[in-house]
C-alpha cells in the first residue's frame, strides 16, 4: 500500500487534492482512499489530508503516520511548528510548492525532495488570486512526475471531473507544473 499525506491551510484545496489523487489513482486501476483531518476549521489553519493507493481493497481507516510520499502546499508550514516529515519513511518524496532548492532544508537529509513554483504556475492560469493562489491542482501534476503514482492523464481527468470551476485552467496549471518540476540535487532522478 502506498500512502501520502497532503499538508496546507484551510482554504487551499489540500482535501480536494486528496481526493483528486484518489480519484486519479482510480482512473489507472487502483484501489483508494482519502479522507481529511481537521482541527480548528478555519481558513488559515493546518489541515491535513490523506490518500492511499493499493493494488488491493483497502481496508484500514486510520489517519497516515508513516507516509510514503508528503506534499506540502505551502512552504511556510515547514517552520511554522507543523512537523511535515514526521513518519515520512525514508527515501520518501516531500513535494514542497516552492521557488527554492529546498535540498538540505534541516530535517530534510534522509528524503527526496522535489520543488515547483506552484503559486506562479496557478496565478499564471488564473487560477485563485494573486493574494491567494489555489495551488492543489498545480502541485498534484508535479506530483505524479516526480512520485509516477499516478499518470499525469489521470490527474488531468481527475481534475476535469472533480474542481468545481476552472477545470480547463487548473489542468493547464497542473501540466506545467509536470514539466516544470524542480528535482533537488542531491535526489534520485
């Protein structure tokens, strides 16, 4: 089973993400799941969301604590007190929506780190405002390049079937995000 655990703040779409990579994930043939955590629910604050993927039926219904792969849909949830790689396995991808080679960010040594500049590619789509970036979409097709959990056509579908407006803005984001995707320098690929 592979499980991933999407890290952003209320109002930025981390459980709809997770349930585009789901639903994605459903597309190439695999069996999903996804499902949110909430503290406070408020616009701003941490939210976590989850996705697992298996060849199999999943039947576990717990929150992720060892992850596979993390995505993080804003940079500064990585000092802000959140710990994003708590239980990420090691070897595991972190996707950050960054401008910075965040390889060597403290804490960061034993995993694969990738960066996009999300928020760029989003507004250049017009996807969100330039105050608020809508980024989960953008992110999810870095994502499948960087993790190949999902193929990028599916996330393209998942995203035209899912987001409630702009489906065609938010695919073109999420393809130039795939391209544009930053492999840090000391990962595998």
């Amino acid at each position: 089973m592979l499980e991933v655990r999407i890290h952003g703040r209320g109002g930025q779409g981390a459980v709809i993400a997770s349930e585009i990579l789901a639903t994605a994930s459903f597309y190439d043939k695999k069996f999903c799941q996804s499902f949110p955590a909430f503290g406070v629910e408020r616009r701003g604050a941490p939210v976590t969301a989850f996705t697992r993927i298996d060849d199999k039926a999943i039947r576990i219904r717990t929150q992720i604590y060892i992850p596979d792969h993390i995505i993080v849909l804003e940079q500064t949830l990585l000092t802000e007190g959140v710990d994003v790689t708590g239980g990420l396995k090691d070897g595991g991808w972190i996707m950050v929506n960054s401008r910075k080679d965040l390889q060597g960010f403290p804490g960061f040594d034993k995993y694969r780190v990738a960066t996009v500049d999300a928020d760029s590619i989003a507004m250049s789509h017009g996807v969100g405002t330039p105050v608020a970036p809508v980024v989960n979409t953008t992110i999810l097709g870095a994502f499948a390049r960087v993790t190949e959990v999902v193929t990028i056509d599916s996330v393209i579908k998942a995203i035209k079937d899912i987001v409630p407006a702009k489906r065609d803005e938010n695919a073109l984001a999420a393809m130039e995000a795939y391209e544009k995707v930053f492999f840090g320098k000391g990962s595998l690929r």
